[in-house]
C-alpha cells in the first residue's frame, strides 16, 4: 500500500492507494472493483408493485464511490457500469440495458454519472471530511439522480399512458421519488458516520 498522504485536493481513494494518475492498472483495478460494487448493490432491490422503479442499494454504492474516487475516476467507473450493462445482467433484478424495464429507469442510470461526478468533485474540495458538508453533497449527489431520472420517467408515463399534467407530476412524485426517502436518509446518515472517520483514520496513519 502506498504511504497515506492528506492534501487539500486529495480522495479516499489518493490517500490510500496514491494518485491513480501514476499507474493506469490501479486506476483500471479501481474502476473495475467500483463497477462490481454497483452492480452487486443494485441486487439488493425491491420491487414496489405500485412502480416502475425499484428500490436498490446502487445509489449508495454510486455516491460512496464518487465521493471515495473523485470526479474523474467515479465518473469513470460509473460509465464502465453503465457499458457493463450491454453484456452482462449488472443492474437491478439482473437486467441489462435491453430489458423493458431498463427504459423506465434510464433516467436514473443515466443520473448516476452526474451524482458521482458530483460528490467526487466536492470531495476533491474536502467535503466529505465534516459531518455537514458530507451530508450536503450526498443530497447534491442525490438531486443529480432524481432530476435526469424523475424527467425520463415523466417523459416515459406521458409516452405510454398520455396522462394530464396534475396526475402526471403526483405520480412521479409518488412512484420516482417519495418512496426512496427513507432509504436515501439512511444511506445519507451512514455517509455521515463514514466519511469523516475513515478520514481521521487515515489522518493517524499518515
């Protein structure tokens, strides 16, 4: 392991493993393990009967490994996900791209490459240091999943069912968005707990 180091600019990930910068086979091992991660927590899903969109432990996985890489390399390794995704059942419920459901939830998918872009760029900031700026960047990271994703599903529900506008925005709300709330607090509390620890810890053994 490389020796620990603490800069202003640097990731979990840079102060564990050294600037992956400096070696393309450990940023290809790192992408490789990340993208593993995902898809392994996006098979811890449960599927609401009542929607299209299933509640999945992959968004915790993204946000963590955005904030752990950096914006470069999270993002990086969500996008190999996602093209892991043409050839092997790696998102939830082992689908691939070209199962009927994928379509509902592409917006989310897509979402993800922005959230952990977003929490590494904030991590490269040393957000993910203090309690409260860990906390804000995961409901950054957040804001940039549900957006794509909450559209693509709006823009599914009206190319399918031809809704109204009022029932068209409650039925997202409800279905793409209110049900994940708690799910997402938890995994925004652990964040909390996480990150600001492991960096103590990494602190001590400079």
């Amino acid at each position: 392991m490389a020796s620990l180091t603490l800069t202003p600019s640097s990731t979990l990930a840079e102060a564990v493993f050294g600037k992956t910068e400096n070696s393309l086979l450990r940023s290809l091992m790192l992408i490789v393990a990340g993208s593993a991660l995902i898809a392994l927590s996006a098979q811890l899903a449960i599927r609401l009967p009542f929607s299209p969109v299933p509640v999945t432990g992959q968004t915790f996985a993204v946000l963590i490994i955005g904030m752990a890489y950096g914006s470069r390399l999270g993002s990086l390794t969500v996008l190999a996900y996602l093209l892991e995704g043409l050839f092997l059942p790696v998102f939830a419920e082992a689908r691939t791209w070209f199962h009927p459901f994928t379509l509902w939830t592409a917006g989310y998918l897509i979402g993800f490459v922005f959230a952990a872009f977003a929490t590494g760029w904030l991590a490269e900031k040393g957000w993910d240091r203090h309690a409260l700026t860990t906390a804000l960047a995961m409901l950054i990271g957040n804001l940039a999943i549900y957006i794509p994703g909450m559209l693509w599903l709006a823009t599914m529900y009206v190319t399918n069912t031809e809704m109204a506008l009022v029932p068209l925005a409650l039925t997202v709300f409800i279905k793409g968005f209110s049900v994940f709330l708690v799910g997402d607090i938890a995994k925004l509390v652990l964040a909390v707990l996480a990150f600001p620890a492991v960096w103590k810890w990494v602190a001590r053994n400079r």
